[in-house]
C-alpha cells in the first residue's frame, strides 16, 4: 500500500505520442545523419551492446532498441514519417533543419547482416568448422510474436513454431546415402577448376561437375537430396526481455536456418508487437494510467483499487480534496528502461459524475450548491 500524494499539476497530457524515444536520440545522431553515419554509428553501438560481449541485464534491451532505430534510420520511408512527426512537434523549438539525407545511391545493410558481420568479427561460432569449400552459412530468419503490454513491462518467455532448415537426420547433415561418403571430383581432380586449353592459352573455369567444390557426391542422401539440411518444423524458446517496447527487434544467435554441410547456422530475429493495454499507455519511458474518482471519492477521500505493471492491484488511499487532473507519480514503477533503471508509473485523477441524477439528487447538489456560495460570501 502506499499513500496517494495528491500534487495539482497542469494537465499536459503529452501531445506528442511519439511511441518509442526518437530514433535519432537512440543513436545519438544529428537529423542531417547520412545514413553512412548511421551505419558507423550503429557498429559502434551495437558492438558495445552486443549481448555476446555486454552480460548487463539491459544489454540485450538496448540491442533491441537499438535495432529498431537502425531500421528506422535505414528506411527511407519510415525515416521520413518520423522526420514529419517531429517536425510538427519541434517546429516551434525550431530543433528542425528539414530536408533528409539522399538515400538513392546507398546501400541498405539490414541489421542481421551487421549481426553477421560482428559474429565473424567475434569469432563465435568458432566451433563450426568451415574450411571445407561446400560449408555455407544459413540464412537469417525474420518472424514476429504478439505479447501484451503486461508481459512486455515484466518479461516474458515465448515459443515460437517455426519452418527451418535442420540438420539431415538420415545422413546427419553429411549429405551422403548411408554408407557411402564424398569423393574428390575426377573432372577437377579436387581444385574446383577446370581447366581448358585453347591453343596456348590455358583457362581456368568454375568446375560444373562439383559446382567448384572438388568433391562430389555419387550417392546423396535421399532424405535431403545431398543438401546436408532439410526444412522441419522447430519449437524455439525466446526470451523477450523486460521493457521491451513495440516494434524492437530481438536477436537469437544461431537459431535461423541451418548452415549447409557444417556451415554456421544463421539467426533468428524476432520483431516483437506490443498489444496495446486497455488502461495503461505507454510514453516515452513512464506508463501513464487514468484513476477514475467518484464525487464522494474526490471531495472527502477515500480509497480506490488500481492495477498494476505486476499484474496485481494494489490499495491507494485518495487524500481529499483531489483536483481531477491532478497527478501522482510513482516514481521507478514503470517498466526497465533502455538505458537502465525503470520509468515511473503515473496516476492521472478523473471525476467520474453520474450520467442522470434523481430528483433527491438534484436537491442535495442544489443545496450543496446554496451553501458553498453562502460559504463564499460570508468569508472575511
Ligand atoms: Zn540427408
Ligand atoms: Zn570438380
């Protein structure tokens, strides 16, 4: 229980709904950001985040956060919708230059290929041998999940159902029928190059036989036709952290489709919706919640029940007179913040009058009415 701390603040209910904290914010970029600079500015980021290296319990949410405003900053489209969102709300502040970087001639790098890039960076998935000239890596997954706002405050576990590429369980990813085994590539004799002699010249061409891999199956395996992998369904567990906010994209390393023929696996991203809460909203860091008051409740006192981020309900003793409109901030709790700590949990107090009032009614109000003016007037 704690005791409802009535402060009259003026009623400035956010008039800008912006869901997530400013992208730009996020990266800690200029508006005017190339997206080159973006780019250098989320490798910089997320190698310090990256929850591989960063055992921080907020890592792997500022990672998700982080993601998030990449992809935004990345795509021109949703870049330019949040340019014109701040630009309405700044305009006055007049932080807003206008005009947004050419994207034309830029190269879009998705953040899994960042992710890729940094793995190889980190030499994780050393354990995976990949000299062997047929070794691929899988490719990266995308998918997404739907929690409420209750378990995005709190944290939660989900299970995923997934299509991926699994190992071969008849040929345990080696390829070949039962048996039998690779053999070097007689075309080839193993270099993956054919060689064709026209006069004196001397060519070096890809090997078409063993597609330059120097060695051939001559029996592959009928389960995965020699691929090494096949498509399965696979239950994944992910771990959506608390805090997590809307649209933020999680990472599971090594959960994408399987590498062919001993290659790395690639990852699973898994952006995540927020399902919006029928009483709680979400701005910026802080959850805001509106605590309808009755007459009675808002003149004398009382004592009201409200849910919260726990999932629980908690008693508030309303201390008399509360203004409707008036806040009560409690302070840390709100949900895990990206950049550590929590957010508030804000009470807004509403009076709730009746839709009809009965004749009796009427009179008492009439009355009230009479002796709050009496009241006035008689005061010194
Ligand atoms: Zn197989
Ligand atoms: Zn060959």
């Amino acid at each position: 229980m704690f005791l409802g701390r009535l402060r009259c603040a003026a009623l400035f209910r956010s008039s800008v709904c912006l869901a997530a904290r400013d992208a730009y914010s996020v990266m800690g970029l200029e508006r005017s950001a190339s997206p080159q600079e973006v780019k250098a500015r989320f490798r910089v980021l997320a190698k310090q985040y990256h929850p591989d290296l960063n055992t921080d319990r907020n890592a792997s949410l500022k990672m998700a956060e982080l993601t998030s405003a990449y992809d935004t900053l990345m795509d021109p489209k949703r870049r330019a919708a949040l340019d014109q969102a701040t630009a309405g709300a700044s305009a006055g502040a007049g932080g807003y230059t206008g005009g947004f970087p050419n994207f034309e001639n830029d190269e879009w790098v998705s953040p899994s290929q960042m992710f890729s890039e940094f793995s190889d960076l980190f030499g994780r998935n050393s354990q995976f041998r990949q000299p062997d000239s047929t070794a691929a890596r899988g490719e990266d997954v995308s998918t997404n999940v739907e929690i409420s706002f209750l378990e995005a405050a709190q944290g939660c576990e989900k299970m995923i159902s997934l299509r991926l590429k699994q190992t071969c369980p008849d040929c345990r990813g080696s390829g070949a029928r039962e048996g039998t085994t690779w053999s070097k590539c007689r075309v080839c004799k193993g270099t993956g190059v054919q060689r064709k002699e026209q006069g004196i010249l001397s060519m070096g061409m890809p090997c078409q036989r063993c597609r330059s891999r120097g060695v051939v199956l001559d029996h592959p395996c009928r389960g995965c036709n020699g691929e090494s992998t096949r498509m399965m369904p696979r239950e994944i567990r992910v771990n959506v952290p608390a805090g997590v906010r809307n649209l933020m994209e999680l990472r599971v390393p090594g959960a994408g489709h399987a590498g062919c023929h001993g290659g790395k696996a690639g990852h699973l991203f898994v952006q995540v919706k927020v399902l919006p809460h029928e009483r709680f909203r979400l701005l910026e860091n802080d959850v805001h919640l509106d605590v309808p008051l009755t007459l009675r409740e808002a003149l004398l006192g009382g004592e009201v029940s409200i849910p919260t981020l726990e999932g629980s309900s908690e008693r508030l003793v309303i201390q008399a007179p509360a203004q409707p409109g008036a806040t009560t901030v409690l302070r840390g709790r709100g949900p895990p913040r990206p950049a550590g700590g929590r957010g508030n949990l804000v009470l807004h107090f509403l009076l709730q009058l009746p839709r009809s009032l009965s004749n009796r009614q009427v009179e008492l109000i009439e009355e009230f009415d009479d002796l709050s003016r009496t009241k006035a007037t008689s005061a010194p």
